[in-house]
C-alpha cells in the first residue's frame, strides 16, 4: 500500500479547496449577515421557483435539521419566506423574498471578484476544466465500486 502521506488525498484537498473559496468569502458574508450554509440556501432560490426542504437539503448539501433551523433563520431575517404547494398541500416550498435577492447579491459579487481572480491565476480553460470536472463528479451517477 501507498504511504497515505505522500499520496494527493482527493477528500482532503476538496476540504481545503473549499475553505480556501469560503475564507475568501468571509468578509462579504459577514457584512451581508449570511452564514455559509444561508449563503448556500439562497443559491438554491435564485430561480424565483418554490423548492422543497428536501431539495434545498440535497442541493444545498445541509443534513435536514440543519437547514430547517437555516431556513427559520432566513425567515426571521425575512429573507425568504414559506409557501404552501398549490398542487400538493402538504408540501411547504420555500422562496426567496424581494429582501433576499439584494443581500445574496453582496456574496454573489464577492464571489465573481473571487472567479475573476483564479482565471488569472489559473488561466481561463484551467478553471473552466476544473469547474467542468468538479460538476461532473457531483453529477455524474455513483457506480458501484469493481470487483476485485
């Protein structure tokens, strides 16, 4: 077997790729008065279409506890606000209010500053690759693992 320290570990170099994006993020956050995972919930909410807590969850990458107290905080800030499905009424969808979309747009500028900066560190196609990859990966169905 490998010596694990001397092999690239994909889980810990995801963990660092995405607190070196979040640290980066730190300051537009806080002056938004977001927390990362609020950030994340109003990325899924963007469309102006109502989502279930259940999409918001997988989408969002927030276990279901989680995001229902993310989702009350939001809802006090009045950032988003809670609707009951028309065509089934026992489906609550969230959406963003017209106060959420100005706040999401402080971190959403922040971040395209962010973008800007690693296609010139990067490079263009290095960093469309990369985001190309990193969506597939997330997208791509799990196989089951070979036979050995």
């Amino acid at each position: 077997m490998e010596n694990p320290t001397v092999q690239v570990s994909l889980a810990l170099l995801l963990a660092r790729a995405e607190r070196y994006v979040t640290d980066r993020l730190d300051d537009a956050l806080r002056s938004a008065g977001l927390t990362v995972d609020q950030y994340r919930v109003l990325l899924q909410l963007v469309d102006g279409q109502g989502h279930s807590m259940a999409e918001i969850a997988e989408r969002a990458v927030l276990a279901a506890a989680t995001l229902t107290r993310v989702v009350d905080r939001l809802s006090q800030l009045k950032l988003v606000h809670r609707r009951i499905d028309a065509l089934d009424r026992r489906r609550v969808l969230i959406f963003m209010s017209h106060r959420g979309a100005p706040v999401l747009q402080q971190v959403v500028n922040q971040e395209d500053e962010l973008r800007a900066d690693l296609e010139a560190r990067l490079g263009v196609a290095d960093l469309g690759h990369l985001l190309e990859t990193l969506a597939a990966m997330v997208e791509a169905p799990a196989e089951a693992p070979a036979a050995r």
